[in-house]
C-alpha cells in the first residue's frame, strides 16, 4: 500500500532551509528502509491529477534517479535494486506509469514518458516487461485515444528506442512502432502536438528500421512521410523532419539515389528561406554526406583487396548548386556575433559544410569557390569581404597542393595585410585562414611550403603585432603560430628558420598570457598551448640556452600563483587553471631539455626546486592541477632517473591520494601512468613502495566503485612494477594473476556489439597482456618457475583472443608478445603445453600477413622463440 508522501514533497522545495532539510531527510530514510514502496508512492503521486504539480514533478525527479545516474557503478546498483523488487509490485508500479501518460498535466505526461523508457531500459534487454509496446501501441489504435494521450505515447516510443538496443525488439515489434509513429506524422489526422511527437520519436526509431528500409515500397512510405513534414507549416516539426533526413543521411546513404533530387530541393528551400534553426538542419544533411563519402573514399583505397561500401558521389553531382548554395549562406553573419565555441549560426555551418566538400571533391571546389573569393575579398562591405577570407579558409584542406599553392602563394600578402582591416571579424577569419594555410601548406621536411626564409621576416612580425588584438583575434593568431611552428618540427639536427625568432615569439606569447582580458575567447590557454609547441617544435641545439632561460621564468610564475588572494570559488578556478597551464609548460620544457645529455643538467640543477613547487601545487587540491603536475612528475622523474627516489618520502603521500581518488578518476587514471614513469626510473628503488601501491592497486580493481576506464592501466602498472623490482615480485604474483584471469573471463562475457564495450575490451585485453609480459620479463633468469603454473591460461587466454576478428591490432601485438616471452622466459617447461595447443601456428601467419611492420617484427621474434623451445633437446 503507498503512502501519502505529497506533504514531504512539498516540504523538500520550500525557501525555508530547515524545512527543507529535514524533508529530504525523511524522503531519504523512507528511500533508504523500503525502497520498493516509496517508488510504488512516487508513482502513485505522479498518476494522480488532484496532486499539485510542484509534489508531482519532485516525485517524477526522485523516481528517474532511482533508477538511472550518470555514474557507471551508481548506474549498476540501481539496476540490481529495481531487479530485487517483488514482480508484483513493479507491475503495480508501471501500470501507474502508463496510466499517467493520459493525465492532463503535460509535465507529468512528459516525466512519465521518461520513466517507462528508464524501465524499459532495465528490463527489456533482460526479455522482461514484454507487454509494453503492445500497450502503448493500443493507446495508437483505441477509438477515441485523445490527441494528448497520443502525443505522450508517442514520445515515450522515441525514449523507449533511445534507450534500448535494436537488438531488443522483434522485427514484428519495430514494424509496429513503425507504422504507429508515421501514421501520428499524417497531417490530416493530428494534432501539432502530436505530429511533433511522432517526427522525434521516428528519429529514435531509425536505427531500427533497416529491414523496412531494404523493403523499397515500406522506404518509399517512410521517406515520402518525413518529405512532406518537412514542409510542415510549424517551424519546430519541419526542424524535427530534416533531423531524420540527416540521420537518414548518414544510416541509410546507399539508398537514397532516387530520393535526392527531392532532397537538394527541400534542403536548398529551406537553405534560402526558412528559419535558422530549419536550415541549420538541412545543410547538417549535406554535412552528413559528406562524411559518408570521406569515410568511403578513405575505405575505398586501392591496395585493400576489401569490396568497399558503394559510393554514389552525390556531392559531386550536385557540387556546382551546392557550392553556391552554401557560399550564400556565409554572407548571413550574424552582426554581434560572438567569437565562443558554443556559438553556431548559418554562417558557421555552411562554412563547416564547404570545408567537407572540399575534403570530398578535392580540386573540383577550386574553379567554383575562387570567383566568389576575388569577387568580394576587397569589398566595401564588411560582410563580403569575411565570406571571401572564410570561403578561402575553408578550401585548404582536401585540394592538392599542386591546385592550392598558387592561389595561396597570389593571395598570402594580401591576408597579410587583412590582418589590419577595421571589422574585427574579417580580422578574426583572417588570423584563422592563416592558421589553416600553415596548417596544410607548411611542411618544409616533405618539401612543401608556403613560408620561405624571404617571407618568413614579414609573416613574424605581422603575428606578433596582430597578437596583440582583441582577445578573439589574439587567440586565433596563437593557433597560426601553433601551426608555423609545428612546420618546423621535424627539421631534424639541421637549423630551423624559426629558431632566430623564438625569443620574440616566447616574449610575446607570454605578454599573451598575461593580459587582463586573457580569460576571453580561451586566449590565456591558447597562448600556454602554443607556447609548450614551439618549444617542443624548437630546434634543441639552437634554442637550449633561451629553452634554459624560460625554465626559471615559468617557475617564477608558478610559485607567484601560490600567494594569489583566494576569496570566492572564481578565484580558486582561476589559479588551478593557471597552475594547470604553467605546469604543462613545465612538462615540457623538462621533456625537451632532458632529450638531450648536454642540455639534461639543466634539468637535474633545477630538479629540487622544481618538485618543490609541485608539491606546493598539489597542496591546492584542485582536481584539473592534480592532472597537469602529475603529469609533469612523470616527465620529471624519467628526466632524473634514479636520482628520483629521494622524493617519493613526500610525493608518495599525493601517489595514494591519487590512487584512491574514484570520483575524478582522470586523476587517478593519470597516477597509475605516473608510477608506471616512477618504475622506469627507479627499478628496484621502488621496491619500498611497492606493498602499498600493490595494495590499493589490488584493492582498485576490486572495487565496483571505481570508473573502468582506469582499470587497463592498473593492469599494464603491474608489469611496470614487476619489470622494476624482478624477482621481488613473487609475493605479488598470485593475487594479481588472480585478477588478471578474472578479468580475462569479463572480456570473453563482453557484448560484442556494443561498440562502446569493445573499445573498453580491446584497452583490457591488451593491458592483460602487457602485464603477463612485465611479470614474465621480470622474472627472466631468477625466479621464471613461479609463471609455470599460469602458462596454460595465458596460452588459452591467447587462443580466445585470436579467434575474434574484431581485436585490436594493439591487442593482436600484445598478445603475441606475451606468448613470445611465455616460450622465452619458462622455456622448456612450456613446450608440452605448446604442443597441446595448436592455433598459434595459424595466428602467427596471420600476424606474419599483416601490413603492421612492428606487428610482424614481433610475430617473428615469438616464432622464433617458440621454434627455438620446441627443436630443445
């Protein structure tokens, strides 16, 4: 029986702090003693139309958060707990739900929509709650269904869709859901409202549909459906219409050949005259060709004797409309508009959209983009001259060079001198295009650029002095000098055109840095990035001693940060993200000099000061520095190599704070990376650590609490510490070769076809694998006995993993190597069970065949191994 909680509810949104207090608290003691009959309560409270609407959308929250949170292991405990509910009462439960999608109350309507899909979610995978699209189908067919339980049925079809996998429904089932939401669509037969409903929901159902999409009568009814809403008189359902035709777009491309002549005329229609928010959709749809065809194109290369994906060339023929349709909207800025990532408007979007067909056409788009460049570069208006510069920006990648360099090379000056125009914003898509051209036109080492030592002076100087614009303009010349830098990356021992300018570029990039408008427009972070990459691009023996004198400077500045006033949480945000930033720099300016040995003492002079400040930065406890100067120990600690041990007394304290810090498990992921730097530092200095770290990392993997994402690594640390203390990691290897094998049983229970899981399985397999390498190659010549009695589930381990043909090369590489040290470090008394198993023959040539040199340099080395163990005597 439930119980009348609207009192609590209620109580649980007052202004006033304590009534407020104590009502969560009762709502939390009645959750936490019986939880099945406060979600029978909350649901009764839902249904009921006589409720207020404030207790009835807290009971709505309450009830989605006992059932589903962000959170993976959260996620899987709500789950159980919802298993563990008597059947009955969970009937009871989502019958009051369905019955709620009648209620008058159009946010209750909605809550209950989005409560049927969470269960749905739990217990349809699970081949439970059978009856439930048979029941909302029936609210579709009934005589008499008003339009507003319709609308509501509707959209808890596209949650239910959303949520489960098309896996999950019977083709029967998704016929049915199929013809129930393009029969709401019909014009003459809803409402708006339910129209809307029906469109959205349709989107959810796509995925769905392949098999009535392969049926040319059923596509044909689908396709002309969502044509004619789209040309809806309501903006909000023609919006909701060419969403599908985008999903439509990328889904289900192979078909859509005898629908595109109708496509291009709706979608250029609302191009030139509908609202934003409908056209920005309608070029998303040429957008989403577009990378259809790149994927194909890269597909379709002609070594792989692989039969590609059909390739219909729809941007092609459609290319000289579509480029002029698309150069129309870059003349549709919006006056005021911000210079933010978050912002997107027609402009934007069809800049993005003729980027993608230069990357599909290649040198087509030239001869149609560059009369509209040469038209409107030196208009008077500001608009014009903007479309020209982002029109040009956009054709730089995707064209050859051959095509490219002459028009780049005509035009270079002349955006040179553009970097000075009176509208800020053809000055920002100026600084942009720059950055563009040095990004595909500058790479001295393959023998192309656009920057010559003749220009190199005059190009400098103009970044440098246009550095100092507005902030949205400075940070687009930070990502030009990223680029030009990078340019010279690869110049090798010989000099580097830049390298007479670095002590300019540092000077201003850090003046950059440190103006009082840098929070604006990102300018702050891009000016650290670029200055870390032209470091790390610099030419080491030409710029070790400014490299030398930065290092001191940067320090300066971290240590300032510490004595920052910290009076709101602004103020706290604002220093980790500067400390983050300064020690970035710090990491790499340690990386670079510590590459060479003629400049690492500079490194090893300043290493105690250094670890000071880190240690100081980490007394700040924010979460993003934690990161960024654990990262720099790493760097640190293989820049001193031994020498290192004598900080870990007080940075091993920060280690376990790291290793147990689950709620950012970045942080954690990132401590796990350090210590495996610390191992290869240190070797068997280690070793007084090791109990520990063992420990927590034991007691890590273990745990359900902790984000997966972090386990690998724990995993691939073990071989980093077994290779670092060898022999000493007998008393280690049973515990975890236990959880080794436990997580090697979890990979071969993974859904394969959730893509999500096999990245994550693919990361796991190969971590497994790298630490049976690092405990094996640890062990060699003292102590490989103690591997003998986990050979034969490495071995099948091995065997299961090659008969999958969804692995991961990295997982392929790690595989064979751990069997390559098996047969090496055990030796003889592996060669029975060599015999025994008889796939690894057929897996090596399998490696042998593959295009991956390191693949078959490592698949001849394990054969050779295991050849050698078996002709022993």
């Amino acid at each position: 029986m439930a119980m009348e909680i609207t009192q609590f509810l209620l109580a649980a949104q007052s202004a006033d702090a304590r009534v407020r207090t104590e009502a969560e608290a009762s709502l939390r003691q009645f959750q936490e003693q019986n939880l099945p009959l406060f979600l029978l309560s909350l649901s009764v409270e839902l249904e009921n139309n006589d409720k207020p609407a404030e207790s009835r959308r807290l009971a709505g929250i309450l009830l989605k958060n006992s059932l589903d949170a962000k959170d993976s292991a959260r996620k899987d405990h709500l789950v159980k707990q919802w298993f563990a509910i008597d059947v009955a009462l969970k009937s009871q439960i989502k019958e009051l739900l369905l019955r709620t999608l009648g209620s008058s109350a159009l946010e209750a309507r909605h809550t209950s929509a989005q409560v049927i899909a969470k269960v749905a979610s739990i217990e349809i995978p699970q081949k439970q709650w059978p009856e439930l699209v048979g029941s909302l189908l029936n609210n579709m067919t009934q005589q008499g269904s008003p339009a507003h339980l319709k609308q509501s049925t509707l959209e808890t079809l596209g949650y239910v869709c959303e949520e489960i996998s098309h896996h999950d429904l019977v083709q029967n089932e998704v016929n049915s859901v199929l013809t129930a939401v393009v029969q709401g669509m019909n014009q003459s037969e809803n409402t708006a409202e339910v129209r809307l409903a029906a469109t959205k929901a349709l989107l959810n159902a796509l995925d769905f549909s392949q098999t009535n999409f392969e049926n040319e009568m059923e596509r044909n009814y689908i396709m002309k459906m969502v044509c004619e809403t789209a040309c809806s008189k309501e903006a909000e359902i023609r919006q909701a219409a060419f969403e599908c035709l985008v999903s439509i777009a990328s889904t289900y491309y192979e078909v859509l050949e005898q629908y595109m002549p109708t496509l291009f005329e709706l979608t250029s229609n609302a191009v030139k005259g509908d609202e934003e928010s409908v056209a920005l959709q309608a070029i998303e749809f040429w957008s989403s060709i577009c990378d259809e065809e790149i994927d194909r194109q890269e597909y379709d290369s002609p070594d792989s004797g692989d039969s590609s994906p059909p390739h219909s060339c729809f941007i092609e023929k459609a290319l000289p409309h579509l480029v002029q349709m698309l150069l129309e909207t870059l003349l549709k800025q919006e006056e005021d508009q911000d210079h933010d990532d978050d912002v997107w408007n027609i402009s934007m979007a069809g800049g993005t959209c003729l980027g993608l067909v230069a990357r599909t056409v290649g040198d087509g788009i030239v001869p149609l983009v560059m009369p509209f460049v040469e038209k409107n570069i030196s208009s008077p208006d500001w608009r014009s001259r903007e479309a020209a510069t982002y029109a040009f920006g956009s054709i730089l990648e995707g064209p050859t060079i051959d095509k490219l360099a002459p028009m780049v090379a005509a035009g270079l000056e002349f955006l040179l001198n553009a970097t000075k125009d009176g509208n800020n914003h053809v000055r920002d898509t100026t600084a942009w295009t720059l950055s563009r051209i040095f990004e595909f036109l500058h790479s001295p080492d393959s023998g192309f650029s656009v920057i010559s030592p003749e220009n190199l002076p005059r190009i400098v100087s103009v970044l440098l002095e246009s550095i100092k614009d507005v902030p949205n303009v400075a940070e687009k010349v930070c990502g030009a000098i990223y680029n030009l830098a990078q340019g010279y990356e690869d110049s090798g021992a010989n000099s580097s055109l830049l390298s007479p300018y670095l002590t300019e570029i540092i000077t201003h990039l850090l003046a950059a840095a440190e103006r009082t408008d840098g929070a604006e427009s990102k300018l702050r972070g891009a000016a650290y990035e670029t200055l870390n990459e032209v470091v790390r691009c610099s030419n080491l023996s030409e710029a070790s001693s400014i490299i030398a004198h930065l290092l001191p400077a940067i320090m300066k500045k971290l240590a300032e940060t510490m004595d920052l006033p910290i009076i709101s949480t602004d103020d706290r945000e604002k220093q980790a993200e500067l400390q983050a930033s300064l020690c970035g720099v710090l990491q790499v300016i340690i990386q670079k000099l510590s590459g060479r040995e003629d400049t690492k003492p500079i490194i090893m002079q300043n290493a105690d000061d250094i670890m000071r400040l880190f240690l100081r930065v980490f007394g700040c406890h924010s979460s993003s520095v934690h990161e960024e100067a654990m990262l720099a120990i790493g760097a640190l600690a293989y820049a001193t190599g031994a020498e290192f041990v004598k900080y870990m007394p007080e940075l091993f304290k920060y280690l376990q704070m790291g290793l147990q810090n689950f709620e950012e498990y970045q942080v954690c992921s990132i401590t796990v990376g350090v210590i495996g730097d610390i191992c290869r530092a240190l070797d068997e200095k280690i070793l007084p650590f090791c109990d520990q770290i063992m420990g927590l990392l034991i007691q890590n993997l273990q745990s359900g609490a902790l984000h997966r994402s972090v386990k690998p690594p724990m995993f691939s640390c073990f071989g980093d510490i077994a290779l670092a203390i060898g022999a000493h990691f007998e008393r280690y290897v049973a515990p975890a070769v236990q959880i080794m094998q436990g997580a090697a049983q979890v990979c071969a229970q993974m859904d394969t076809l959730d893509e999500e899981l096999m990245d994550y399985a693919n990361q796991l397999r190969r971590s497994i694998f790298e630490a049976y390498s690092g405990i094996l190659q640890g062990f060699k010549d003292t102590k490989a006995e103690l591997m003998m009695p986990y050979a034969q589930h490495l071995l099948q381990f091995v065997e299961l993993v090659s008969k999958d043909p969804l692995r991961d090369e990295s997982v392929t590489k790690a595989a064979v190597a751990a069997m390559g040290d098996l047969a090496d470090v055990v030796g003889e008394n592996t060669k029975q069970l060599f015999n025994n198993f008889t796939f690894f023959g057929e897996f090596l040539n399998e490696c042998l065949e593959s295009e991956d040199e390191d693949l078959k340099v490592t698949a001849r080395w394990t054969q050779g191994m295991i050849a050698r163990l078996m002709h022993s005597s």
